[in-house]
C-alpha cells in the first residue's frame, strides 16, 4: 500500500501505552483464555519428555529442544485478531523459544491494534514487528529488526503463504503449514438442533466469501430446518450479508445420506480444519475420525470456543492438508533429537552387519573402517 511504519519494531514505552488503554472488561476476558491454551499446552509439554529404551545391547532414545527463534504471524491491517496472538505465542513460550517475534502489519497511521499490543506482551512475545506481507516474512527469516527465525507459523493471505512455502522451500525457514480458507463440516444427526447448526454455519461464513460451511447428515428433514434457519440468521444479523450469503451460496452445501458413516467417510477425505460432531454419540464417532484440523464433539462445542476461549489451538490445516498436517501445538516449536549409547560389546555385535551393509553401499574405506579400527590390532 505504499505506507512504511517507521520505526518498525515496536517499543516498550509503545506497547506498554498501548496496554493501559485497553478496558478491564477486555484484559479479564483474554486473560482467561490465555490461562485455558496455556494449560492446555502446558499439557501437551508434559508429553514431550525424553525416553530411553535398550535395542540390540545399545541404549536409545531422544529428547525434545525448543527451535531458538520463531516468528508469529498475525493478519492485521483492517482487522484485528489478537486471538491468533495468543494462540500463536503462548505455545512458543511454553516451548521454551528464547526470541519470539510477532509479525503484524500496521493500519495507515503505523499504528497496531492496542488490544494486539497488549495481548503480545501478556503472552510473552519478545520482540513485535509492525510490518506484514510476504515482505513482513522474509524480513523475519532474514533476521530484520530482530533475531532470524528458524521458524515461521500463523495464517495469513496468499502472499504470506507463498512466502512462507518458498523460504521452506530454500531450507531458510520451516513453517507450520500452508493456510487457505477457513472451513467448517458439520456431521448431525437426527439429535441435532438445526439452530445451533445453522448458527455455526453462519460463523464459518463470516470468516470469508471463499469460506465452504458445509452439513453431512442422515436426516433430511434437520437438513431443511438448517435452510431455513440459515435464511432465518441471514435476516436477523444482516451484519456483512454479502459475505455470508456468498459463501453459503457459492462455496457451501449440505449432503443428506442414507448412512451417516459414508458421511465420516466423505470428511476424513475433505479433512476439515473445523469439524462439528453433532450426535447422540460424538466420543463414540471421534474414533472414526483420521483428518481433521480440531473436532468439536456434542452440542455444547461451537467452534466459536476453541477460536477463542477452550485452550486448543485456532491455527489448524485447511483446505485438505489436514490428511498430512498437524494444527500449531507445543511440538510444532520443538525439534526431537535421537541420542545412542552402545557399550563396547554391542558394537561388536554390530560390526560384521556394518560391514556388510557398508560394502553393499560402497562406503567399507571409511564407514566400514570406522568400526574395523576399533577391533582390530593395526
């Protein structure tokens, strides 16, 4: 847009400004949604310890170590998400990274958002950067402003995921994974409450125009309720219609089956970044599930609560890539380091394999003769 914030690292005395501007009421609610995804991760960390096993005479195993510096992307501009700050930067910090630096681009007065501000330094963000874009990363892996990232997470446009893929790409940068469209399935059953359906689809629809909500069901009569609970919300909160009407109308659609397992079926295939489970039998019906960025399980789990407030993470795999990705975790920050102490005796177990398998490789000068030269009288 032609505009250069300067200076683009943001400073203490700004952020703290910032701070204090933001109302209690505000404070106190992301508060208590950082205590809840910092519980959570914290709960993911407990999982990540070292282990030790014995294999062939040799102890084995591997421990896990935070990445040194990663960047959080968080889209901004005309809008503000101090949610993704949250989510991106409390599981860093109880990764242990040492530099965390925030990525968001600043409105046409070079300004950031105060709530982004404050949410920033009350998850523990090191450094904050008022600059975005495909030129916001590659400022953040080549170490502009801040420490150079080794690794770069968050959503955003299709610039920013072009840059992120093709720094990956160079070996500068790993990345969390690609970021297309937000998306919603719904799997509903006949127990299901067409208006709170309806409603969660609607909430997906806000998200963009290119947003696909869509309902799986054995039910055609919770099917036609939904419609029409949908034309129903469409009226009733005309707030950014166009937008909703164009994602329900050109990206969304509901399929009603005889079964509702070829439903599970068509789902694990799509791999939704936000699948509802709306049946009488939902822990039961999560055992069929084999991708998906999070699930949301009964009729009391809008994914409105894990966007904000549950603790699971918000930056999840879409647009099919939930069959190979993981959604943004404690692990995503960490590197897992495999470790092998054999005794001297184990080694020798091992030396005529060695041989073998180096000889078959061509590598017996050296592979071969690093094992030969500790048995062997020279």
């Amino acid at each position: 847009d032609g505009f250069y914030p300067e200076p683009v690292l943001c400073s203490p005395q700004e952020i703290q400004t910032a701070s204090e501007s933001v109302s209690g009421e505000i404070k106190k609610a992301f508060s208590a949604a950082a205590a809840n995804i910092r519980a959570f991760h914290e709960f993911q960390r407990s999982r990540l310890s070292e282990a030790r096993t014995k294999v062939a005479g040799a102890e084995l195993g591997y421990f896990y170590t935070p990445v040194e510096t990663v960047a959080v992307y968080v889209p901004g501009g005309k809008a503000m998400y101090p949610s993704s700050v949250l989510m991106g930067v409390i599981p860093a910090v109880v990764a242990g990274v040492r530099n965390i630096v925030l990525l968001s681009p600043a409105n046409n007065q070079g300004k950031l958002n105060d709530v982004v501000l404050h949410c920033a330094a009350m998850a523990g963000a090191t450094h904050v950067l008022k600059v975005g874009g495909a030129h916001g990363v590659a400022a953040a892996a080549a170490g502009l402003y801040a420490p150079a990232a080794q690794l770069i997470v968050g959503p955003g446009n299709r610039y920013v995921t072009a840059a992120k893929t093709l720094l990956s790409a160079t070996g500068r940068i790993r990345i969390d994974q690609p970021a297309g469209p937000s998306e919603v399935i719904v799997i509903a059953d006949k127990s299901a409450n067409p208006a709170y359906v309806a409603s969660d689809l609607l909430s997906q629809a806000e998200h963009g125009e290119d947003s696909p909500a869509i309902l799986l069901t054995d039910n055609r009569a919770l099917a036609e309720a939904t419609s029409l609970e949908i034309e129903k919300g469409l009226e009733q909160r005309p707030e950014r219609r166009a937008m909703k009407e164009t994602s329900i109308r050109k990206h969304s659609f509901a399929i009603v089956y005889e079964n509702l397992d070829d439903a599970f079926a068509f789902s694990n295939d799509y791999a939704p970044e936000h699948l509802e489970i709306c049946t009488r039998q939902p822990d039961a019906d999560l055992k069929k599930i084999t991708a998906a960025g999070s699930v949301f399980l009964g009729h009391f789990a809008p994914v409105a609560l894990g966007d904000y407030y549950s603790g699971t993470n918000h930056v999840l795999p879409t647009g099919g890539t939930g069959r190979m990705y993981s959604g943004l975790g404690v692990e995503t920050y960490m590197k897992r380091i495999t470790f092998q102490h054999p005794t001297k005796e184990s080694l020798r177990e091992a030396w005529k394999p060695i041989q073998i398998m180096s000889q078959v490789e061509g590598l017996e000068h050296e592979h071969g003769h690093s094992v030969d030269v500790r048995f062997e009288t020279l």
